[in-house]
C-alpha cells in the first residue's frame, strides 16, 4: 500500500511538473499578459516585433508587455518583478530567467530561490505563472531539475524543452545564446499552446 501511495504521489507531481495538472483563469479580453525575463524575454537578436512577446501578443490577442533585461541575473530580476507588477497589473507573468546565473556559474540554489520567490510575488498580487525553464551549461542543454520542481509545487504550467531545442538547432539561433526569428515564434507558439491545455484561452 505505501509503495502505491508512493507511486501516486510520484505520478502526480510528474503530470503537474509537465503541465498536465495546472490550470489558469481564463484570460480576460482585455488581460495583461507580463513577459519577464532577460534577453529572451527582450528579444536579443531579432527585431521588437520578432520577439517572442510580441509574437506571442499576435497569437493570442491580449497585451503582452515585453520586459526583459539583456544579462540580468535572477536576483536583479527579483528586485526589478514588484514595480513590474504594480506598474502593469497583470493576470498572467510569464516567467524566463537564470540562464545569466548558469553562464556566470553562480549556483543553481541561488536561482531556484529568486524563482520561487518571484512566483510568490506575482501569486500574492493575483496574477496566474507560467514558468520557462532555462537551459544550464552542458552536454545536454536542458533546465534543471527545480524548473519543473517548482512548477510542480505550485501547480503551474512548465515549458521545459522549448528553448534547449533552439539552442541545439543552428537554425533557430542568431549566435550561441540567443534565437533568432524564427525561434521566438517556437517560443510563442509553445506558450500559446500551453496557455490553451490550461485552460487561459
């Protein structure tokens, strides 16, 4: 029996990990959608109307507002999210940070705590999360572990594979780090479709 309840337990956190078991409000016609992140979130090496908010903004027919910082690490972000918020007042963040901490090897507990505490933040002022789990150096570009722990604990939606796919496919990128045009739509699209499977459109 506690091998099953384990088991269950176990299957749970997966579906929600992957975004099976997280649901969103309903956008509001009129929602404002907050893009936060660094310089995915801003758009590095492709145009403003190429980067994934505002692509994401087209495919969805809500406000995206685009506030990403090139090279801010995730405690900079931290301290940037509460004027964010207060400032825009957004049903929906869409979270993309640490990828700065992982190439200047500043730990991954760091980041794992400054997420965290920013999924609370825009939590506590009632705005829904979708988390974007960034790639840390190494053979097999793909997020660590916390990205989908994290999601799992506060049920949110997790896209954890978009961006190692663009960085293992030259071409997606404009330089090593960053996509280009065609991968931000990757991006936007996989936002899209997972803000549909949640049930926010």
């Amino acid at each position: 029996m506690r091998t099953l309840r384990a088991l269950l337990v176990a299957g749970a956190a997966l579906a929600a990990a992957c975004g099976d078991a997280a649901k969103l409000a309903p956008l509001a016609p009129d929602a404002v959608v907050l893009a936060f992140g660094d310089s995915i979130t801003y758009g590095t090496g492709a145009g403003e109307t190429e980067s994934y908010p505002a692509q994401l903004e087209a495919l969805i027919g809500r406000t995206v507002v685009r506030a990403g910082v090139p090279g801010e690490v995730s405690v900079q972000a931290l301290a940037r999210l509460p004027a964010a918020l207060e400032e825009h007042r957004p049903q929906l963040l869409v979270l993309c940070i640490g990828g700065n901490d992982f190439l200047r090897n500043l730990g991954k507990g760091q980041v794992e705590t400054n997420v965290r505490r920013m999924i609370a933040l825009a939590r506590e002022r009632g705005a829904g999360v979708v988390l974007i789990g960034t790639p840390e150096k190494g053979l097999l570009i793909s997020p660590p572990g916390f990205y989908a722990d994290l999601a799992s604990e506060f049920r949110i939606p997790y896209e954890g594979k978009v961006i190692g796919e663009i960085l293992r496919n030259s071409e997606l990128k404009s330089d090593p780090i960053h996509p280009n045009a065609r991968g931000y739509r990757l991006i936007a699209e996989r936002v899209a479709a997972l803000l549909k499977k949640s049930g926010a459109l």
